[in-house]
C-alpha cells in the first residue's frame, strides 16, 4: 500500500478540533467536518453548516428507536399483505458491501422475501464476490443479475476520465438504480430497498457528484467511442414510468435504525461469512480508484469527510477523531492504479494527461438537472410516498446545487 500527500487543508500538528477557523485553512463547520471548499455550502450565525441542517431535517422527518421500529415493523406488514400472491415481496440491490449485506440481512428479519439484484461492471473485487456468494447462501435468497459487456463499460470509463469530470463512477450508479426497476418490474415487486443511511453516509454535494441518465449518453457521445447497446441506462421517461406509474416504491429502511457500521460489520463476520474488504468503497477495484486515488489527486477531494461528518452528526464519531484521521494521509493500492492503466488502455503519459486536463464539471454537459428544477413540485409529491428518494428532491430538483 502507498500513502499519497494528504489534500485536505489541515495537518495533524495543526488541528484544533474546537475552532471554527484554524489560522491559514479555510472556515469549518462548528459541528461537522465540511469546509468551505464544500460546493454550495453556507454557514448560520452559530457557524453550522446547511448540511448539518439537512441532517437534522432528516432526524426529524426518520426517527429511530421504537418509534422508528414501529414504522418499519409497518411498513414490512403492508409490504407482506400488498404481494401473499408473488414470489417475492421486495428488491434488494446487493454488492458484497456492507450497507447492502446487512440491508438483506434486516429484510429477512423482518419476515420478507426478497430478490438480490446485482448490477455486476465487470470491476467488481474477489472478496466482495465472495461476500454475495456467502451471504445469498446463507439467508437462502434468489439473485437476479445483470452483466454489461466489459469492453462497451470500459469505454464508458474512459469517456468519463477524458470528459475531465470528478464524478466518473456515475454510470454504475445510474446502472444499478435501472437494473433494481427492471428487476421489480419483471417479476411484479412494488417495493425497492436501498441500503444507505445519511447518518453513516452522509450528504454527498452535486459539485462532487452528480448523476442523470441524460449525462451519461452526453459524455459517452462526446468522448466514447461505442454506442450504448447493453449499458442499462435510466432514462427520465423510465424513470417516471417506473415511479409515477408503475408506483414502485423506493425505501431506505437503515433511516429507521439505529445503524452502526460495526456492530454490522461483527455481525455478519460472525453469523455470514463476510469479510470485510479493508475500508468504505473498496469492494469495487474502479470504485477504489475513485475514492482512493483519482479524487484526492485530481480534484482535491477527500471524500472520507462525507462519511466522517455524518458520523459526527449521528454521534458515532467524535469531532475531534474525526478531525485527526482527516489530517492523516490517504492511503492507496498501486496495483489497483495499474490495473486502471491496463485495462483501460492508458500509457503512463496518457494517464498523466488525463489527470493533469482542464477540469469539468456536469454543468458542461447535457442533463435532466434543469428539467428536474422545472418539475420540482411533481418530484415533491412523489418523494413524500416514497416513489422517489427524499435526498434526491432536496438535491436534483434544489437551484442551490446542494
């Protein structure tokens, strides 16, 4: 493993965890980890940052502790009564992490039959593989996947890479949402979980990622040079099929518990068979690449502070420790940097101009976000019964860009 200079503003001899300004650094939040290189961030007057107040609209809006449990106990009962007739009473996207291992584990204990959806890119590592292996064995689950032509998702990558965007995982992303409908759909389910918490994943802002369907055949049209023939993309008029009229609906029931990343993780190491792969995305090799190499050195990024400022407001993790394993360096596997090269068809040269290039943004290219704004008030009400992701009104259809 290799470390690569540490990109956030702060050092570990210079940290004082109690500031909201450290002397030469840009301002931090009061309670969280964001800065102000954070993309539309703003501060109140006690200087706590809109993000915090995100969170804390969530807290409101998801409770947990019995009342949280007495919703999800709810929730699976109609879900039961709503598909006695059908095979199976839920989707569940799966890729041997851990948010989406244990998202099947509390399925079943809730007395549901769920249908494992993978969307495989072909990067996927050997333990993660392993991990959906042990586990669907284990809980005795079906799996439904769906496998894209490894070349044709290959040039999709490096179409990303040489658009000079941050947020060049977004195809799998886009991908694996399509595949979880079409998977629904096809076998009659109404219902799709998803295995994500904002208290333990946080509120990733659209200046580091953004994702649309229309965005990925923008990119791939301008930089690619295959067209998009087993890619499963999601186009708006899917989408709104799939959620306004089929009214599949998409819930993310970690918001009602109590989720602690390693109570999770001992869990499942003791009862399925899971490995832990070494460190939060790191169960995909191109996933890996983003976070641990390609975001740091590219853009600047550092997106531990995501995760860690979550923690922070859940109070899963002090501010302080939170603050000190920032001022540590990132640490990165070559191999997997190599692998990239490779595969991809980059020549050290080549790779070195792809990460010295202009940089871009989404804004540069052809997407729903503008259409999203216009039907704000449509996507309001399909948030509030679930047919949408409420974290998606807030940021895809928000001017601000959150």
């Amino acid at each position: 493993m290799t470390t690569i200079p540490d990109t956030s503003p702060l050092t570990a001899s210079d940290v004082d965890p109690q500031a909201d300004v450290v002397p030469g650094t840009l301002r931090r939040c009061a309670r969280c980890l964001y800065d102000e290189g954070t993309p539309s961030i703003r501060f109140d007057e006690a200087g706590v940052c809109n993000y915090c107040k995100i969170h804390d609209d969530l807290d409101q809006q998801y409770p947990t502790g019995d009342e949280g449990e007495a919703r999800l106990q709810k929730i699976a009962s109609d879900i039961r009564r709503g598909s006695r007739r059908r095979k199976y009473d839920v989707v569940v996207g799966v890729s041997g992490g851990c948010d989406s291992s244990y998202m099947l584990l509390r399925t079943k204990q809730l007395g549901l039959r769920p249908l494992a959806v993978h969307f495989d890119n072909t990067w996927n590592s050997a333990i993660a593989t392993q991990n959906i292996r042990n586990v669907l064995k284990i809980l005795d689950v079906d799996l439904y996947t769906y496998v894209v032509d490894n070349e044709e998702y290959d040039d999709i990558y490096r179409s990303f890479l040489a658009a000079g965007v941050p947020d060049i995982d977004t195809p799998t992303d886009i991908a694996l949402a399509a595949v979880l409908y079409r998977a629904a759909e096809e076998h009659g389910i109404k219902y799709i979980f998803e295995g994500h918490s904002f208290r333990t994943e946080g509120i990733a802002p659209i200046g580091w990622i953004y994702m649309d369907g229309k965005y990925v055949e923008s990119v791939q049209k301008a930089y690619g040079s295959r067209p998009l023939k087993t890619y499963p993309n999601l186009w708006l008029s899917s989408f709104l099929k799939w959620s306004a009229l089929r009214r599949i609906r998409r819930i993310r029931p970690l918001y009602y518990i109590d989720y602690n990343k390693e109570a999770a993780k001992e869990l499942m190491t003791r009862e399925l068979d899971w490995t832990w792969y070494g460190g939060h995305h790191l169960e995909n090799r191109f996933t890996q690449f983003l976070h641990s190499y390609f975001l740091p050195n590219r853009f600047g990024v550092d997106f531990r502070v995501q995760g860690h400022s979550a923690l922070v407001r859940s109070g899963q993790l002090e501010r302080e420790e939170g603050l000190r394993q920032l001022a540590e360096p990132h640490v990165f596997d070559p191999d997997v940097v190599t692998l990239l090269k490779k595969r991809l068809g980059f020549s050290d040269v080549e790779f070195e101009q792809l990460m010295t290039q202009p940089v871009r943004s989404y804004r540069d290219f052809k997407t729903y976000k503008p259409l999203f704004e216009r039907m704000r008030p449509f996507f309001w009400v399909l948030a509030k019964f679930d047919l949408v992701p409420w974290s998606f009104y807030v940021r895809y259809t928000s001017k601000s860009n959150i």
